[in-house]
C-alpha cells in the first residue's frame, strides 16, 4: 500500500477515532451468538417436507428395486437383453495404458480440494440458509431452507437469519463466517480448476478418455443392464482396468464433463460484477437460480462421492486401490496402504481445517487475498452496468446491518434531516459540507440495478440520488488521493464504526452513486436514511449505509484494523468484493 510519494497525510475525518482495531483470530465472546438452524427442508406445494423422509423413502424404494431387479431377471427376454448388452458396450475401444501415475496423482487432489470446497460451500450457504429461483428472496418464496419462516411483526436482518454448523461439516462451522469460507471455497476451487484443466488436457492428450467419453450408443442399453444388474446385487463383471461399464461411463461422463462445468459457471453468476455483465443471461439466469442451481450441481457430486466411495468397497476393495492408487491391475495388497495414507491425509485437513482458520482468520484472510485478490480486482475491470426495469423491482427488499444508534443520530431524525451534513474532506482541494437540501439540487441519477450481498440473497430495487463522480468534479480529489473511505453513523456488529473503503476508479463508475431515494420515495432509516452509497459493481457490504463522511486518502492501512473497512477488519472479507 505504500509507495515512493511521500506526503503529510492531513488528520483524519474526526469519526476516525471511532475506528476499532480487530483480532487477528476469531474470538468467540465478540463474535455473533450461535443459533440452531433446523432440518433442510425442500417446499412441495405449500407444505415443507423434511429431508429426513427421504431415508425410510430411500430405504424402501431400495428394497422394491432389488427386489424387482430380481424378479426381472428371471425373466427370459431380460436374460437374453442382459446377455447381448453385458455392461460393457463392445463397440467401446479399451484403454490399454491402465491408470497412468499423472490420473491417480489428480484423482487423489481432486479427493482432498473436493472436501474443501464441499464443505466451505455449505458453510457459505449457512449464511443465507434458503435457496429460490427468482431474484427476490422474498420470505415464502424459498424452495429450500434449514432455517425456520423468517419472523414477522420485528426486524430481521439477513444476518439474524445465519446459523451455525458443526465445526465437522462446515469450515470453519460458526455461524456467520462466510468471509472465511469465502477465501477456503474460492482458493481450493483455484487449485480444483487449475487441477482440472490438467486433467481435460492429459486425458485428451492420451487415450484415457475414451474410458470416460462415451462414443456408442451402446452405452444407453449398457447401462440399462448394468443398472439391472446392480440392483439385483449379481453384480457384472468387472473389466475398469480397460473399459468402464455404461452406468459407470456416463456418470463418470456427467461428473467431470456437465456438473464441474455447471458448477463453475453457476458459482461465478453469483458475483455482481459478473452477472451485471452478463446481459440477457445474468438477467434469465439470476442470481438465485444460478445458486439454486449451484446447490443442485453439489448434490449430484454428494450423490455421487457416495455411490463411488460405496462401489469402491464393495467391487473388490483391494482392485479397486490397485488401479486408482497403485496403478496395477491384480489382486495384490499393494494399493491399500497408499489408500490409507491419502485417506488419512484427506483426514488430517478434515480435522485441523476449522480449528486452525479460528485461530488463524486473519492468515486465511491473507492467504485467500494473495490467491484470487488479482481475479477479484479483474472482475472490478469490465465495467458492469446491468440495469433492470420498474417490473423487476422486488417486493420485498431485506435488510442488513447494525441500526445507528439512535441517540446519536436522534438530531437529524427529528428534524427529518435538515441539520444533517455530509462532510467530504481528506485529501481533496476543496473540502466541502452538503446538506441533504443540497444533495438533492443537484443531477439526479435514477437506476434499476440488483443488489448482491455477499451472504446471498438479492434484491432489485430503484435507487435515486447524486452521481458519485458529481461530488469528485465538486471537491478535486487531489493527484495522491488513491481511495475514498466512507464513514456511517452507525457502528459495527461487534464494537467500532462501520466504514468502508473504495478506490477512486469505482467512484467514477456511471453507476455510482450516493442514494436519498429508493423505488421513488425518500430513504428510508432501515435502508440507509439519509444517505446510503450504491457501488453497483461490489457486494452489499461496501455500500455504507447512514453515511456520515467521505474521506480521500492515499493509504488505509492506517484505518482501524488496516484491512480497508469494517467487515474486512473484523470479519476477515476482501476488500475488494465484485465476486
Ligand atoms: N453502516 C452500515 N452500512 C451497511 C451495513 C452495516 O452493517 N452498517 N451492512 C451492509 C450490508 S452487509 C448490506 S447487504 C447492505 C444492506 O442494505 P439494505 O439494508 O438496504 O438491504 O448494507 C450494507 N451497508
Ligand atoms: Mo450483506
């Protein structure tokens, strides 16, 4: 953050001195109470049905179909269907390279990043523990929750909706810490990504993928009698070394081919920077159904991991670790110590993953910024401007963060904001105070945008007030001036003034803009009254609401905990957040 110009900073904006520096660990008595979620729930109709009934319902249907596989094959035309399509399509070439060191190396990495992101994925969903198809998060409308009808007659912020995990299953479990799984999810699906582009390139590079890309319409009636033999537990013969069967080819074919793909794409449209870019698409596919969608993505490779990790026991343990470990093809003892060792790697992280990112937050913190801050920083690049019409305005717009106290704030209230002024200094040649009277005499920008916060539920709604770029051309940031730091009435969460940090660049985007109105009527204190900044390019946390005073200055480390704003200090987000 610093560099050869050497300059006085002048003081500080008083509030300033309200800033709060931060732990550098998670301590638990500051951080926000744990509360229960409850059993995921999926909507049929009207009626929430808990997900546990699918396990007597599994549990059934797994009898009906063992027993109706039976019964079928004892029935000729089965018998001579199963004897003309074995399972392994014939017209399938084999693969005579076994498994090559380069397949058993990725297959064991993508083992270890899948637990990773598996679970800092559901950590980050615990955050926002309902899913929806429409861009609205309106309450009633989710399909999907593990957190009881959202409360009315009382405020509710979206951050009293989080609950908490088991430290086991989410990373790091607590509730409310989707900062840090947001650097765990993001940084490992890197590594995943860059993994799986090596692995596309080798398998093509060779012929190994002629064993996951099915090339014969053989493999429907394949895995149709695969399928038939499985379930009647007279299991085919087993041939993996060369050629998988159908039912193996095409989920083999629809995990690495459809769902990593639809995983990828899914998770990056939930970045405003990348759906406002996106046009038509980011508009079709919103947010909300493309994290619905996510979220479907993983349970297919949930299923899947099962079902595999399931087939792995119980075909022939021993082979099975020969091939994938070992990379032999006999019935030796050799894969299975190489079994152990990758497992209890995969173990050892599983263990130490959220105990070390309690202690460690601000390390994760740091590690995550050096690993995607440069994707995050590209993302601000391409200037998104999606704009939406009055029919996409929400309903039902909910609300974040912690009220301004209201003693503080109780002179501007009562008067209905004529004493308020904003005050615009630091770093500027023309340090200025406005009124809201003021504000509102200059241009006007009105714009229908989408609100992302980074817990995950969106909103539209139309925001009016002054252009960002208006009050820059009004006081003349000067030359030094490198980030704009808006200060808010209201304090944090845990102790300390919310503020928050921009750089000049993002100032200067059309769609930025210092709001006094939403849908065509003043602010409202909930939403931001006076004054609240939209910087449609960013997540919702760095759209300071209740703004008290703009500040230019070169450098923040010198603000509260150094990290660029309250949420960066204290709950360990990025500072630049457009993903
Ligand atoms: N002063 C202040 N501004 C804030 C917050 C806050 O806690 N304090 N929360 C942020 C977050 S996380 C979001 S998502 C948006 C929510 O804006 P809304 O309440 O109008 O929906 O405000 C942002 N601005
Ligand atoms: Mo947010």
């Amino acid at each position: 953050m610093t560099d050869s110009v050497k300059v006085t900073p002048p003081p500080h904006d008083p509030i300033a001195a309200s800033l709060t520096p931060a732990d550098d660990r998670i301590v638990l008595s500051h951080w926000l109470p744990p509360q229960e979620g409850i059993v995921p729930r999926i909507r049929i109709g009207r009626r929430w049905v808990s997900i546990l009934w699918m396990l007597p319902i599994t549990a059934v249907a797994l009898m009906f179909m063992i027993a109706f596989a039976q019964s079928l094959r004892e029935l000729p035309d089965v018998q001579a269907f199963i004897r003309e399509y074995g399972g392994i399509p014939q017209a399938a070439p084999s693969v005579d390279t076994g498994f090559p060191w380069w397949l058993r190396l990725q297959h064991f990495l993508n083992m270890l990043f899948m637990m990773f992101i598996i679970r800092a994925g559901i950590q980050i969903l615990a955050d926002h523990p309902r899913l929806y198809w429409k861009r609205d998060c309106t309450p009633g409308t989710d399909w999907f929750r593990f957190q009881k009808a959202v409360p009315t007659g009382r405020i509710w912020t979206s951050k009293d909706d989080s609950v908490t995990l088991p430290g086991w299953l989410g990373i790091p479990g607590i509730r409310h810490s989707i900062g840090l799984a947001r650097w765990w999810h993001f940084s490992v699906n890197l590594l995943w990504v860059l993994n799986g582009i090596a692995f596309y390139v080798l398998l093509f590079a060779t012929n190994q993928w002629l064993r996951l890309v099915p090339v014969t319409w053989d493999v429907f009636p394949n895995a149709v009698s695969t399928a038939i033999q499985y379930a009647s537990l007279n299991f085919p013969v087993d041939h993996s070394w060369t050629r998988y069967n159908g039912l193996q080819q095409l989920s083999y074919f629809v995990t690495v081919f459809i769902a990593a793909p639809v995983s990828i794409a899914t998770g990056l449209m939930q970045s405003p920077a990348i759906s406002n870019r996106l046009g038509l698409l980011g508009t079709v596919l919103n947010r909300q159904a493309a994290r619905s969608i996510h979220f479907i993505s993983f349970s297919w490779f949930v299923l899947f991991i099962l079902a595999h990790g399931i087939m792995v026991f119980v075909t022939s343990l021993r082979q099975n670790t020969n091939h994938m470990f070992a990379g032999v093809a006999n019935s030796s003892w050799v894969g299975i110590p190489w079994f152990i060792a990758a497992m209890v790697i995969v173990g050892l992280a599983w263990w130490t993953a959220s105990p070390l990112t309690l202690s460690h937050a601000r390390l994760v913190q740091r590690v995550g910024a050096f690993m995607i801050g440069w994707l995050k920083g590209l993302a601000e690049w391409w200037e998104p401007n999606a704009q939406l019409t009055e029919k996409d305005i929400s309903p039902h717009f909910w609300i974040n963060g912690t009220m301004p106290k209201w003693d503080a704030f109780d002179a501007p209230l009562s008067d209905n904001f004529s004493s308020y002024r904003l005050r615009v200094g630091g770093l500027v040649e023309q340090p200025r105070e406005f009124s809201l009277a003021e504000l509102r005499a200059m241009p006007k920008q009105e714009q229908i945008t989408t609100h992302f916060c980074i817990q995950g539920w969106s909103g539209v709604a139309k925001w009016g007030g002054v252009p960002m770029c208006h009050i820059l051309d009004l006081v003349h940031p000067k030359a030094d001036a490198h980030y704009a730091v808006f200060y808010s009435f209201a304090d944090g969460g845990d102790a300390g003034r919310y503020y928050d940090v921009h750089t000049i660049g993002n100032m200067r985007h059309e769609l930025t803009i210092l709001a006094y109105d939403m849908n065509g009527a003043p602010l409202t204190v909930l939403h931001g009254a006076p004054l609240r900044l939209r910087c449609e390019n960013e997540l919702g946390f760095k759209m300071v609401k209740w703004v008290a005073a703009i500040e230019f200055v070169h450098d923040f480390a010198d603000l509260g905990a150094g990290q660029g704003g309250y949420n960066e200090d204290h709950e360990f987000y990025g500072y630049r957040m457009p993903i």
